[in-house]
C-alpha cells in the first residue's frame, strides 16, 4: 500500500521507533527486518534522518490512510518487547500530533493494537496442545 519512498522513510521511523526506550532487544530487531522484507526493501537499524524530519516528510507525503497504517505499525513496533514507557508515550503523541491524529483517536488506535494481541495470543493458547510442547 505504501510507495516506495514512503516505505524507506517508514522502515526509518520504524528504527526511531524501536530504540525509542534504549531498549534495542532482538524482538524489535527481528520485526523491522520482518517490514523490510514484507515491503522488499534492504532491512536496516540505523537512520540516515532526525526522527523530527522523518516524520514531517511522511506527514507530507502520506495521505490519511497511510498515516493511519504507519502510526498502527509503529504501536505494533513499541508494543513488541512487551514493555511500553513514557518515552514511547511521547514519541507516538509526537507522531500522532505532526499526522494530524488526535490523542482520542491514538488512545483507540492503542487499545485496538493492544486488543489484537491479547486476541492472538488466546488463539495461540488454545490451538497450541500443551502436551505438544
């Protein structure tokens, strides 16, 4: 859905996104690379741009939709090691803020992020045979 530049500068704020809390752990490194090849650009974990040009070229790039789907993923991305801080707080009202997102509609956003996955792991928990473990 995402074209090309739009993917790079994603993949981008995907890296801000992941060392957000200074906690770099091989969940989030493994996640990023999992965007990388879904949107088959090279995989990276460094930035080439501050997080504040990454994302006001986004905001002027992307349309609602897109802005809607990066901001989704990068919940997803902060939520991955199982921890979510103040400064990942911060860093997604900044994001939300320059996409033109209000904190109602984050907070949903969040709490449909967060509803997913407890929603995937009771599937996983009930496919999975503990006796198969």
């Amino acid at each position: 859905m995402l074209k090309d530049e739009q993917k790079a500068l994603f993949l981008e704020l995907a890296v801000v996104a992941a060392k957000a809390n200074g906690n770099f752990d091989e969940t989030e490194k493994e996640m990023l690379i999992k965007f990388a090849n879904e949107m088959k650009i090279a995989p990276k974990d460094e930035v080439t741009k501050s997080e504040d040009e990454i994302i006001d070229e986004l905001a002027k790039i992307c349309g609602k939709k897109e802005k809607k789907i990066i901001l989704f993923e990068t919940i997803g991305i902060l939520n991955s090691d199982g921890e979510f801080d103040e400064k990942e707080a911060e860093h997604l009202a900044k994001i939300a803020k320059k996409f033109e997102i209000s904190q109602e509609d984050l907070e949903y956003m969040m709490s449909l992020v967060s509803y997913y996955v407890e929603l995937f792991d009771e599937i996983v928990y009930t496919v999975v045979d503990e006796d198969e473990e």
